[in-house]
C-alpha cells in the first residue's frame, strides 16, 4: 500500500510517540520527563526521528504531521 511508503511508518511505537510529541510543541525535556527518559535518551530519539523522516527541523515534523493528520492520533 502507499502507505507502507510514508516515512513516519519506518519509526518504531517509541519513536512515533515522540514524533508526535514533538510535533505538538513539546520539548525534549518535557518529553523526557513525561516518559521517565534522560534528556539524553529522548534527544536521540529525536535525532533518529528527524533521519528517518529525512526532515531537518521540528517544523518541517509539524508540517509532514498536519498534511497527513497524524495530530489527531492518541500519544
């Protein structure tokens, strides 16, 4: 399915939970503290995130997550 092929499938349960964290406005600290990670461990979990989806900055997480209505999913 064309699905399959959207980047945010490629992220594990974690790292979608975190993507959309992110793209919510969360900080990596409030993120961590929500979770009960280290900043350090949600921080890479940022990073792989932003790789995977081969996007740059938090706003272009934001942008790719309203055009494809992933805001409404539950965290």
């Amino acid at each position: 399915s064309r699905d399959a092929d959207l980047p945010h499938t490629r992220l594990t349960d974690r790292e979608f939970e975190i993507f959309l964290m992110l793209a919510r406005g969360d900080s990596v600290t409030g993120i961590a503290e929500r979770l009960s990670l280290s900043v350090k461990t949600a921080s890479t979990h940022k990073t792989h995130i932003l790789g995977k989806m081969k996007v740059g900055s938090i706003a272009e997480l934001v942008r790719y997550a309203l055009e494809h209505n992933l805001l409404d999913a539950k965290t």
